[in-house]
C-alpha cells in the first residue's frame, strides 16, 4: 500500500501552508513473509511483532521471549510525541490492544525486556 503524505506547520495557531507530499510504502496483507522480516527483530531469542499491520482500528504487539521480566511498550508517533507506555507481564503482552484513539499515521512502538529492545514501526490507515 502506498500513501502519499503532505505535512503542514502550525506556528503560533496559525497553519502554514503545505508542503512537497512524499510517499509511504508498506508492505501489502497478502506478503506476510515481508511483513514478519520489517517488524520483527530476533536476537538472542527476543522477538517483537506488530498485528494486523497497517492497522484500521487497534493493533497488538506479539513478543517471543523465554525471560519473564516485565515488558515495557511505549508508543510515539513519527514527530517524537509520547503517545503511550504500558508494563505488562510477558505473557500478557498480546491482551492489549493501541491505536484505537491514534489518527491515521506512522508510529514507533519501543519493546522493552531487561537488556533487551526492539523498535517496530506500524502504519494506521
């Protein structure tokens, strides 16, 4: 799926106008070989993905771990606001749902267990 992204700048209240749009390109439903080799990192054993992704109302996040520390998700969107963080037990990870109040856009999901962290980027249509 592509998507094509114009940004515009609110200065003092006032919206600047827009500018050069740039395109997006995620990776289509029907290619989840390509979607598992974007969103997931494993090393050592610890493993994050995203579900579904791009995503319409909320995702999950799926983490494969064999350390029962907590996990820490936090959750930003592509400007570097703080949108989200949760700690939850490792094996209540894919219980919760994000991005049911985000708008459409690109957003950093931060995994966190003991030492280890991964980075996965979702797309909200």
């Amino acid at each position: 799926t592509t998507y094509t992204v114009r940004v515009a700048i609110r200065l003092n209240g006032v919206w600047g106008p827009y500018g050069k749009s740039c395109s997006i390109i995620t990776p289509g439903a029907g290619r989840p070989d390509e979607v598992t080799r974007m969103d997931a990192t494993t090393i050592d054993g610890f493993k994050a993905i995203a579900f579904p992704n791009p995503f319409a109302n909320s995702f999950a996040i799926d983490v494969k771990t064999s350390n029962t520390e907590p996990v820490s998700l936090t959750v930003y969107d592509m400007a570097g606001r703080l949108l989200e963080v949760k700690e939850v037990k490792a094996a209540d990870v894919t219980n919760y749902q994000f991005g049911d109040r985000y708008p459409s856009g690109v957003y950093n999901v931060i995994v966190t267990q003991g030492n280890e962290t991964r980075t996965v980027r979702v797309v909200k249509q």
